[in-house]
C-alpha cells in the first residue's frame, strides 16, 4: 500500500510491506524520500519517526547545495527559504505597489517596479522576513513571559554576521536576526527562548542550560535544526 505526506515541505512516500523495520531513503538528485515500513506501523509512529529526522533528511536533500540566498539573483525560478521551507519564486512586474504573496503550495511571488534590479528585489524581501518576524515574535514573547516570569521591554529585528539573537538585560531589550525568517518556526521560539532565559541569567553558565533544559527541553534539537 502507498501513501504520501509532508512535512516541513518535504514529501515522502510510504510503503508498507512485509519488513521488519522502518526504513527512510533519501535521494538528493531529485529530492526523493521513501519510507518503507511493516504494514501494521501506525500512521502517528511512522510521522514521529520522521519528524525526529527531519534535519538528517534536510542535510542529506541538500546535497549539493542550494544556492544560498546571499548569491539569489531574485528571479523567476529560484528558490528560496521561508520558514524552514524552500519556495519557487516568481517575480512579475506590475505598476502597482511592491508586494510579496507567500503561499506554501504556489511559492513566493514577488511584485516588482518595472526596472527594478537585484537590491530593490532583494530589499522587498527582506522587508518582507522583518514583517514576517514582527508578527510572530511579539506572540511568542507573550506566551514566554508568564511562563518565564520575566518581562521583555522592546524586541528588534536585524541583519547579525555571527549571531542569532542579542539580549541587552538592563533594557529588557532583544534583538533577532533576519535569517531566522528562512528557518524553521522552531528555531525561532529556541532563539526568543534563549534571549528570555538571559533575562534570568546573564551568562551561558550551568545555570542558563538548566534553565534551557527546564523550558525548551528539545531545545538541542532546535539548534541543530537551526545549522542545517
Ligand atoms: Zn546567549
């Protein structure tokens, strides 16, 4: 019997015969994931079993490598990362007001300017990542705080080279990079989270992880995530 389903934007087939055991296939040339498992394996096992490998499946699709977005030329065509998946875009001009319209199934459509040229491309997308991050990181914060019993003043979003959030604690003040608009939500909860618990502890000291631990206890999974 076959079946299919996705997961953060990966699809995978499954088949299920007469084998013993779960088995995941990866095939990079042409993104390709297989699973073949016992016939009896519930629905619920066979999703756990491939969440928990969602990274191992990511890094090993990857190969070789996309394009990373700092090379996009933002043209039809190419693809790019939103939220842990990777979207086709589509640019079309028009005499209206630039706009970017995400749909998961339909891709990334940018609205452009006649004439308008890679950085203006570039920067409507962007824009488009910040908007994206302002509208998710203000819940986040309010779901933590009661539960963190601490109190953010102000968040920000910014370009960062190294790292992938910032706290300033006397002004109760965070900062997020852009990137994280490309990653999967989960590492954007792990970064907020990690910026919160500094409220409590200033330093990555034993205390910070155990802190970590008693919050965000898959937070080790979210950071691989966040490097694949
Ligand atoms: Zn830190």
């Amino acid at each position: 019997m076959k079946q299919s389903f996705t997961i953060s934007g990966i699809t995978i087939d499954v088949t299920r015969k007469n084998v013993k055991n779960l088995n995941l296939r990866v095939y990079p040339s042409d993104g390709r994931v297989t699973i073949s498992c016992p016939r009896m394996l519930s629905y619920k096992k066979i999703l756990r079993f491939t969440e928990e490998r969602i990274p191992w499946i990511k890094k090993h699709l990857q190969r070789p490598k996309p394009k990373s977005s700092a090379k996009l030329d933002y043209v039809t065509g190419e693809m790019v990362s939103v939220w842990g998946d990777r979207l086709k875009l589509t640019v079309f001009e028009a005499n209206k007001p630039r706009e970017v319209l995400a749909e998961n199934a339909g891709g990334i459509h940018l609205r452009v300017k006649p004439g308008d040229d890679r950085e203006k491309r570039k920067k409507l997308l962007e824009s488009w990542y910040r908007a994206e991050l302002k509208r998710e990181i203000p819940q986040l914060i309010s779901e933590w705080e009661p539960r963190m019993e601490v109190s953010v003043c102000e968040f920000g979003v910014k370009k960062m080279k190294t790292r992938w959030g910032t706290c300033n604690i006397r002004d109760r003040r965070v900062w997020i990079n852009l990137e994280l608009a490309k990653k999967h939500p989960d590492c954007l909860e792990f970064i907020v989270v990690h910026e919160m618990v500094h409220l409590l502890e200033r330093l990555h000291s034993k205390r910070f992880y155990r802190l970590m631990d008693q919050f965000l206890p898959d937070w080790r999974e979210r950071e691989k995530l966040l490097i694949t």
